[in-house]
C-alpha cells in the first residue's frame, strides 16, 4: 500500500509542485491587483502614460474678441477730489460711464440680472438694475481707436470727499464700457464691460487701481478677468485671463485685444524663459495659482507649480497652433491684453 502510494507521488510530483506555484502565483497576482485596483501601479507606469493623463487636465478654451479697453494711465495722481483719468482703448465706437459712490450690493445684483433678466448692453440697462444707488454719473462718447484721456471728477457741488472708513458700501468708481452701435452688439460675444476702480480718498489712501474687470456676454455669463503671473521680468505685457463666471463653470475664457499684429509682436516680446529649462519659450498658464512659467517641453513633467508648490488642476497654452492642428473641433482659446496691468 505503502509502496503504491509513493510510486504514485515520485510519478506525480513535478506536476505536483508545478500547480502549487501556479496556484501561490494566482493568489499573489490576485492581492496585487486588489491592493492596487484594477489600473497599473503608479509606479510601473511609464513617462509616456504619464504625460497622457496630464494632457486631460488641459482646459478647453475658447477664443473671443474682446472689444473694450481701460486703464489708469496717472494712477499716483487720482483721488476722489482730484479725479481720476481714464485711458479707453476701444475696437468700435463706445460709451463711456462713469458712476460715483455706487452701491456694492447693487451692482452685484444687476450682475446677476445680467444673467437671469436682461442683458447689459447699454448704460440705461444698468442704470435700471441699478435703481440709481449711486451719487454721480458721467458720460463720454469714446471714438473707435481713440486713445484720448478722459478725466472723470466728481462736481463740487456733489460734496462727497470720502467715503468712510472700510468695510464700504459704496465702490468709488464703476467704469462702464458698452458698445455704442447697435450692429456692433450683434458682431461681438463681449457686449459691456464693467471695471470697479478704487480712488484713494482722506480714510483709504490706497493708490488708485482698478479692482474687478467683468467682462460682460451677449449670451447672458460674465466673466471676471484676471491677471496672469508671468515668470519674467515686470517689463513684460500683462496677460488676462478669465476665470469661470458663475454662470459658467466648464469654460474659461480669455480674451483676446487688438489686432494680429499686436498679438505676433507680443509673442516676440514674450519669448521668456521658461523657470525649468531656462530655454524654451514661456507658454502654459497653471490653474488656479495662474503661474505663467512652463514652457511646451517642461509642462508635461510638473502636476505641481514649480513656482509655488500648488497642485495644477488645469493648464492652457497660450500659443496653441499645433492644438488647433491636432483637433480641430476643439478651438483652444488664447489671448494676450498687450500692455495691460489689471
Ligand atoms: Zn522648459
Ligand atoms: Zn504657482
């Protein structure tokens, strides 16, 4: 008996042993594959897959023209009693309103009006959702290109010097930007804009600067139009994007001034170095932090600002031609304000 049994066993062994190691081999593969999920180990992944999954973060982008645009050329020298001089810079024939002393809580609802009510395409417009909680309102008529000066003041006979201490009620200024022919309204998807301008008075001597640009759509969003961090020097124009709007969570839109020539100089100019390889051309903007230091090559290694250590949530290109190339369902919108500081 017992010799039947072990002739049986030295017969059988090798496949004997055999199965025992498939079997430890199913059972191990079986707690890796638990342990990690279903998708490969970070670890195993290689550099290829890695840039694949980055590229999803990129935001989609769409391309608009933006036809307003506003700037405080003498800054150091406005004040509420002084006046503040503004620097329009406009594509079509606009109008140019100024109010004083207006109220916070009014603008942000006629914001909201915009976008659930009607659309704010003229300075009557606002005026209604505005009810007129404001103290002074100026008009100008701003020719197309024209790059006059305009020096808003408040009358004497307005008597408002101040406008007490902080937290406020009132922002100083709103600037309000619309396009003055109707057929202009019609071509653009950008049909008012709206910047809140600070003016230092005697209780808050803060220099004068423009505090929130909202860029107004025909389409009812608006948007809020940020400043992008460059990783060169100061002397470098300013980019602005724009971050989703309330209304819009899934685009973010930037907006694009001037002419092609403007954009072409610009790219020239903006030839800096990225902070990585200090060699290629500067071009992806990190969200949220808006670090504007990678360039095309380096992008693709960092999930983390190499500025500021923030985690990138999503990122655009700047310069996108060979985006546009690769999908062309996919419009990537970039855009550059030249010159611009918000
Ligand atoms: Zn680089
Ligand atoms: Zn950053």
């Amino acid at each position: 008996m017992a010799t039947v049994f072990l002739v049986t066993l030295y017969e059988y062994s090798p496949l004997f042993y055999i199965t025992v190691v498939f079997i430890c081999f199913l059972v191990t593969s079986g707690l890796v594959l638990g342990w990690f999920g279903l998708g490969v180990p970070v670890i195993l992944r290689n550099s290829e897959e890695t840039e694949s999954s980055i590229r999803v973060l990129k935001k989609q982008m769409r391309q608009v023209k933006n036809p307003f645009g506003l700037e405080i050329p003498h800054a150091s020298a406005a004040s509420v009693t002084k006046g503040v001089t503004l620097a329009p810079d406009c594509l079509e024939d606009c109008i140019l309103t100024c109010y004083w002393g207006c109220s916070v809580q009014k603008l942000h609802e006629a914001l909201q009006k915009h976008v659930y009510c009607f659309r704010i395409k003229t300075p009557q417009a606002l005026e209604d959702a505005l009810y007129s909680e404001y103290l002074y309102r100026q008009q100008y008529f701003i020719k197309k290109n024209d790059k006059e000066e305009k020096c808003c003041q408040l009358p004497e006979d307005a008597q408002v010097v101040d406008f007490g201490p902080v937290p406020r009620s009132r922002y100083p200024l709103i600037a309000l930007l619309t396009l003055a022919d109707e057929e202009d309204r019609e071509i653009y998807d950008i049909i008012s804009m709206v910047a809140v301008i600070h003016v230092p008075d005697e209780s808050y001597r803060l220099s004068c600067r423009i505090l929130y640009q909202y860029l107004l759509l025909a389409q009812g969003q608006y948007h809020d139009l940020k400043q992008l961090f460059m990783s060169a020097n100061s002397t470098a124009p300013s980019l602005s994007d724009t971050s989703p709007g309330e209304a819009s969570t899934d685009r973010s839109l930037l907006e694009k001034v001037g002419l092609a020539e403007d954009e072409s100089e610009l790219h020239e100019e903006s030839s800096k170095d990225c902070v990585v390889c200090q060699n290629g051309t500067v071009n992806w903007v990190l969200l949220p932090c808006r670090h504007t230091c990678l360039c095309d090559g380096c992008i693709k290694y960092f999930q983390q600002c190499p500025m500021c250590r923030q985690f990138v949530q999503e990122s655009f290109p700047l310069c996108s031609k060979k985006e546009q190339d690769e999908d062309e369902s996919t419009r990537v919108l970039q855009d550059v304000l030249p010159g611009r500081v918000f």
